[in-house]
C-alpha cells in the first residue's frame, strides 16, 4: 500500500520515532526498550494495515465492538493490545484476538479473563498488566495503589495469564512528571515481588517524552500518528 496516505503516516511516524530517540538519548535509555503502541480507534482497518508496511506491529485498541472487526479484517502478524477500560462480558471476544490486555482493573476482571482465556483454547497466556489509579480515586479507572500486589497475585496464579507489569494514564490536574515519577516507583514495588513484570506502559502523544524518562517500556500513540478525528458515538 503506496499512496498519500501512507506517505502522511510515514512523515508522522519517523518524527514520533525522532521524539522517542530523543528523549531515551536525553534518559540515557536505548530505544529498543521502547515499544511504540499505535492507537488505531476511530481509524479504519486500511490505515492498521498501513502501519504494518511501515513497519509497526503492536496495535492498540479501546472498544471491543471497534477492535474484534478490525482484528479480523487487519493483517496477520500484529500484537494487539487491549488498553481501554474492558467490560468482563467483552473478554470472551477481546481473548479472541488481544495479545495483551494493559487495564486490568478488578478481581473480578481477572476471573473473567482467566475463563474465556481457557475457553478459548489460546496457544500462548493473554498477557495483562495492571492499570494502577495513580490518584486512587476509585471512581476511574485502576486499581488503588494499595491493592496493585493482590491484583498481581491474582494474575500470575493462573497459567492463562501472563502478569507483565503497569499501567496508568497521567490523572487530570497532575503534572506528566509527577504522575510517571509515582508509576516507576510503584513499578520498583511491584518487581521486588514479580521481577518479570517490567513493562510500564506510559505515555501518549503529548507526554511520552516524560514517560520515557520515568522508564516508560511502552507508549501508546494515536494522534501524533494519525491525526485527530471525532470520537465514534
């Protein structure tokens, strides 16, 4: 697929790539240890499939009514990760095609994953990782900080499971860097306990550049990539 659209994509993908230089030659941080995440909602399975040719393999989504179409209609090959807030009636469908859910939330969650993942027959373990309220206000989503190790004991008891770590959005109000400072030291916490669960997924197109420096592993981009348009009804 060779055409203007591509050729825009492009343009915005190296410069997302520069910024992701940048700022891990500005941490001292190689930038193979960051995987850049394209958020593809509200864009069509032709601009995934863009993506691909450019070379971009991990894919994010945040409805599973938009995702689970677009999985199937996409290229094969692609990691798709599963980075909204997940309703546990959707994780019969997300297990389908997700390899890795980033808002794990809830016990209950987690038993609903753990199900449909056994009934789903996967080849490999879903990976999940635990979306941490940085704010602990329990009214959004993520976990309260006090309870981000009973939720990865939860996780790591199943053998459908695969605990890879956090992940948190920046709290309104907050500064980027305060709110990535406090996710890397809930990261530290939780390795003491679960060293394999290293990825911190943080960052988005406007403060990856301070994810990166707290030690964010992956950045999950959409309008850096593609452009701005109106969410779906």
């Amino acid at each position: 697929m060779n055409d203007a659209r591509t050729e825009e994509i492009g343009r915005n993908l190296a410069a997302v790539r520069a910024r992701i230089a940048a700022a891990c030659k500005a941490a001292s941080r190689d930038p193979a240890e960051v995987t850049l995440v394209a958020v593809t909602k509200t864009y069509p399975a032709q601009d995934v499939a863009r993506l691909a040719s450019l070379g971009v393999l991990d894919v994010g989504e945040n409805r599973d009514q938009e995702a689970a179409p677009k999985a199937a209609a996409a290229p094969g090959g692609l990691r798709w990760h599963f980075i909204g807030q997940l309703q546990r009636n959707k994780a019969r469908s997300v297990v389908r095609y997700a390899s890795v859910v980033h808002s794990v939330d809830s016990l209950r969650l987690v038993d609903a994953l753990v199900d449909a993942a056994v009934k789903a027959e996967r080849d490999t373990p879903l990976g999940a990782l635990v979306q941490v309220s940085l704010d602990d206000d329990e009214h959004r989503g993520g976990v309260v900080t006090g309870l981000i190790e009973q939720m990865a004991e939860s996780i790591a008891a199943s053998p459908v499971l695969a605990l890879k770590g956090v992940m948190a959005v920046a709290p309104l109000g907050w500064e980027p860097d305060a709110a990535f400072a406090r996710l890397a030291d809930l990261s530290a916490r939780l390795r003491i306990a679960f060293p394999g669960a290293d990825w911190i997924s943080a960052g988005m197109s406007d403060d990856l550049e301070s994810a990166i420096s707290h030690g964010s592993t992956h950045v999950r981009v959409g309008s850096a990539l593609l452009g701005n348009r109106p969410p779906l009804g």
